[in-house]
C-alpha cells in the first residue's frame, strides 16, 4: 500500500517566487490496482509521481511504501518516464539490465531475456536503440522498469508520443503484464480514453496550487472495449470535470 | 550519377548496421571507392607539377620536379638521417601530447563535474587561452632553456586546450534526464561515471583529442624552426639555409603524411567505443572522419 500523507511541494524560482506545485495532497493507492492522474498542464502530475518514485522530496508531508518512508529511489518502485530514456551507447539487453547491475551475471541475463520476450522484443536483444521504433523503445523503457520486479509500476505520459494503434497495442500489453505480475500501476496520462479503459479509479487534479480535485471510480470488468457506451459516458464526465477547474 | 552511387552506397552501409556487425565496418579499412576518390586531386596535382617542370615553367631553384624531391627523401632515408628526424619530431609531439592531454582531462574532470571547481579554475583557464599560443615561446625559452623541455612545454599548450574545453563541455552537457535513470535504477556513483557519464562524453573528448592532436603538430613545427639540431622542422630550415628547396617541399609533405597517420591512428583506436553513434558519420562507416 502506497500512502500519500498531506503532501505539499513548493519550488522557489530563481527569482524568488514560490510555486506551490502541490498543496495539501492525500490519497492511499492500494496494492494491485491501476490509478490514474489527469489534470491540467502544470497542475503537478509529475511533481507528485517523482515524489512517489523517491527522486524528490515532499516540502511537507510524506510517502510511505507499507509503513516505510519513501525517501529515494528503491528496487521496488519502478519509472517509465515520458520519452524512452535508453542510453544510446548499449544494446536493448544491456540497457534493461543497466536496472541489475548489482545482480549475478547469470541471473541478471536471465532475467533480461525473460522480461525482453514478456515485451517481445527477444528478437531485438542485440539492437542499438536508434534501430527502434518509437513503440518499441518505449518498450524497451518497460521492460527496464520491470526487470527489477516492482511492486509499484510509476508511468508518466508513457504512451503520450505514440499513435494511437501503437498505444492501444502497448496499453493492452501493459494491462496482460500487470495481470500476469500483480504489481500497482500509478499512471499519469493525458488521454481520458486511456485512463477510463485502464484504471480502478481515476484521480482528477486541478492546479495553482495542485490539489486533488475528485477521485472516480471505475468498477466496471477489464478489458473494457473502448467504443462501449459505459467507457465514452465516463470520459465525457471526466472531460467535463477537466473543464470545470 | 556521383550522387546516385553516393546514395546507393549509404544505403548498402546502413543495412550493414541493422544486422548489426562490427565486422561489416571494418571493410571500410580496406581502400574503397570514396577513398581512392580522395587520391585523385593530390595525384593530379603531382602530374601539374611534373609538366610544370618538365616544361622548364618552374624554376627548380624554387620549386624542384617530384623526382628530384623524392630523391632527396630517398637519399636521407638511406643515411638513416631521416628516421631520425621523424623519431626526434614524432617523439616531441607525443610527449607534448601526453602531457597536454592529461592536463586538460583532469581539469575538463575537475571542472565538469564540480561547481565549485568550475567557478575557481575555468575563468584563469579561459583567460590564458586568450594568449595566442605562440606568444608563450619567449617565455618558455627563457624558463625551460631552448632545448626539449621547452617545446614539449609549448606543444602541451596548443594541445592543452581544444582538450579541455571539448571535455568540460561534453561533462556539463550531459543530458541531466539520463543522470536521473541512472539514479532510478540505483546506480552508484561509479557505475554512474562508467555507464552514463563516460559513453555520453567520449565522442567530444576524442573530438578535442583529435583536434589538440592536430594543434600538437602545428606547435611542433613552431617549436623546432625556433631553434632545433634535430627533426623534420630543422630539416626544413636546414633545407632553406643550405639553399635546397626539394628538402622542404620534402618535411613538407613527410609532415602531412605524418599528422594523417597519427590522426588515423587515433581515430582507429576510439572508433569501436563510438560505433553507436547515431550520425551521419556512422550512416558512411566514419569514411569522412577518417
Ligand atoms: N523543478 C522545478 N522548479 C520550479 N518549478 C517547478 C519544478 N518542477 C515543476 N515545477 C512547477 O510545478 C508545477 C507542476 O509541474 P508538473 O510538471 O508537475 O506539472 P504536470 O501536471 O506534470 O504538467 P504536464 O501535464 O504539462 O506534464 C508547474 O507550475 C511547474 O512550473
Ligand atoms: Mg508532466
């Protein structure tokens, strides 16, 4: 269980000007269930899945993974951010187990090719990431994520560059993963489809300073067909709840 | 058509890569069209000059005919003079190599990777990169004496600084968004430097090695016209002194033939750790760098 204790996270620009990216924020994310985060730009969906991932620190407040304080990146929180992030300079097998550096060799390239055929990119083990598409970069950046076995899974926009039959692919895939792995998805997304298709409950945030605005929940079976009349009545809601703010 | 076969040629060595071998790169080593095409002006030129004096266009008090240059360089060669020469030459800009390029990488280290450091050493370092290089020469002679120290003094100097700022740069340039992955994946410090910081710098810091290694034969040059006994500069004002021309047309091209081999040689040895760079020099199998 990943808890959220009255957040706040200010930033003081160069100029002196305080932002309060995150004010008063609670929210308990229980284990095994895929939330979403939409907002406005800016509202700070980023800023509070970085302090999820330990990367930044709360100016007040706190996260605690099952009793223990978050307070820098650990093994059991995974990130896939925005854009790939792959270092250009390793293979597809070595940039996933740049993850489990730390990991006996045998284990290590064991567990790098079970995950790369999980993603099915077993056949692109050796490529360098300029030979990738988009898609499968980003896939790469999953597989990398998992190979350390998280049991939180932390997604910032991660299918946001894509087009929207590589998406719905990977978001399919994501859903088989997390099915297969029972890790905890927090997903910060942009696309209301996305988070209404995929999520247990969605969290709508409004910004200056960033709040939770309202919390939906989503009962309905996965998978859920996109076009259904359940899924398109929700993302109206949560369109016009976006436009409310 | 030139540009057709330029095309064609591109796409053959770009489907190399996407099988992926090391191998089929190497077959750039060998001699291929592009580089036999790089023969053709300096050929040319040679046969210009051969009708030039042939014709009696040239005066051979200036400008000897290519057999009697090459007969010189033969000759010398054969006294085991020359050999000489070029150890004593090579042997100054390598050590003015090493010791220039060891400077700058620990203060492009120094000052890339701390702040602090940065704020304390960069501006004194830019300052005296101000200096024209050559302007150091009264001064080293009168601290280091004319002979060695001197001029590995002043080639360590030119090589000094295309090094450092190639390095400095490369370190502050390197993609903060890649430092954060390393620090997700709980990387260490060290394997921070060995995984991200190294592979993302290497390609500027053999730019600047490169580019100090050429400045190194430019300051070599300086170095022993000021006053040498021994090297292929000193065969050069040897060659003016004593009135024979096809000596320095000689050094001349001794030196760029060897600047060539030096900087190929270089590039040879940092070619496999660049393989994975994704430019237009690696869509031509790194021909043009070479
Ligand atoms: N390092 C920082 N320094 C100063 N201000 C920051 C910093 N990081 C974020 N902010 C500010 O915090 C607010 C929230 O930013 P955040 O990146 O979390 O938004 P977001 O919801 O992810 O937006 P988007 O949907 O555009 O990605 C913004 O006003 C932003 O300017
Ligand atoms: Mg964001």
């Amino acid at each position: 269980m990943l808890e959220i204790q009255d957040i706040c996270r200010r930033f003081t620009t160069p100029d002196g000007a305080v932002v309060r990216a995150l004010e008063d924020v609670s929210l308990t994310i229980r284990e095994h269930e895929i939330i979403s985060l939409v907002g406005t730009s800016g509202c700070g969906k980023s800023t509070l899945l970085r302090l999820l991932s330990g990367l930044d620190h709360p100016t007040e407040g706190l996260v605690q993974l099952d009793g223990r304080t978050v307070d820098k990146p650990s093994p059991e929180i995974g990130m896939v951010f925005q854009e790939p992030r792959l270092l250009p300079w390793l293979t597809v097998t070595d940039n996933v187990g740049v993850a489990l550096l730390d990991t006996p060799k045998t284990e290590k390239a064991e567990r790098v090719a079970a995950v790369l055929e999980k993603v099915g990119l077993t056949k692109f083990a050796d490529a360098l990431p300029r030979q990738l598409s988009g898609g499968m970069a980003q896939r790469v950046a999953i597989a990398r994520a998992l190979v350390r076995r998280p049991s939180i899974l932390l997604m910032d926009e991660p299918f946001s560059a894509l087009d929207s039959f590589t998406k719905q692919t990977l978001q399919d895939h994501v859903l088989d993963l997390w099915r297969d792995e029972s890790f905890t998805v927090v997903l910060v997304t942009h696309d209301l489809e996305e988070a209404v298709t995929l999520s247990d409950r969605v969290v709508v945030m409004r910004g200056n300073p960033g709040r939770i605005d309202r919390v939906v929940e989503i009962d309905s079976k996965r998978p859920r067909d996109r076009t259904s009349d359940a899924v398109q009545s929700l993302k109206r809601d949560l369109t016009a709840a976006l436009h409310l703010n | 058509m030139a540009v057709l076969d330029d095309i064609k040629e591109t796409i053959g060595l770009r489907s190399d890569h996407t099988t992926g071998g090391a191998a089929s790169r190497g077959s750039s080593l060998l001699p291929g069209r592009g580089t036999l095409l790089g023969f053709a002006l300096p050929l040319g030129l040679v046969a210009l000059w051969q009708v030039a004096s042939a014709t009696g266009f040239a005066d051979p008090q200036l400008l000897p005919a290519p057999g009697e240059v090459l007969g010189e360089i033969v000759a010398l060669w054969q006294s085991g003079d020359l050999v000489e020469h070029i150890a004593v030459t090579m042997g100054r800009v390598a050590g003015g190599f090493l010791w220039g390029a060891v400077a700058a990488t620990v203060l492009g280290i120094l000052t890339g990777t701390s702040t602090w450091a940065r704020q304390f050493l960069d501006p004194t370092i830019q300052a005296l990169k101000a200096v024209p290089s050559l302007a150091w020469v009264p001064l080293f002679i009168l601290w280091f004496g004319i002979f060695e120290d001197s001029k590995l003094m002043l080639i360590a100097v030119g090589v000094f600084f295309p090094v450092y700022l190639n390095l400095m740069t490369a370190i502050r340039d390197v993609d903060r968004k890649l430092i954060e992955l390393a620090r997700v994946n709980g990387l260490s410090r060290w394997q921070t430097v060995r995984w991200v910081l190294l592979p993302a710098t290497l390609p500027a810091y053999v730019t600047g090695l490169r580019g100090g290694l050429a400045l190194g034969w430019m300051f070599v040059v300086a170095a022993e016209l000021m006053g040498a006994s021994e090297g292929l500069g000193f065969l050069m004002i040897d060659g003016q002194m004593t009135g024979r021309p096809a000596i320095i047309i000689g050094a001349l091209i001794l030196f760029a033939i060897a600047g060539q081999i030096t900087d190929k040689l270089l590039w040879l040895a940092t070619r496999k750790p660049l393989a994975w760079q994704d430019t237009l020099d690696s869509l031509e199998g790194g021909r043009n760098n070479a």
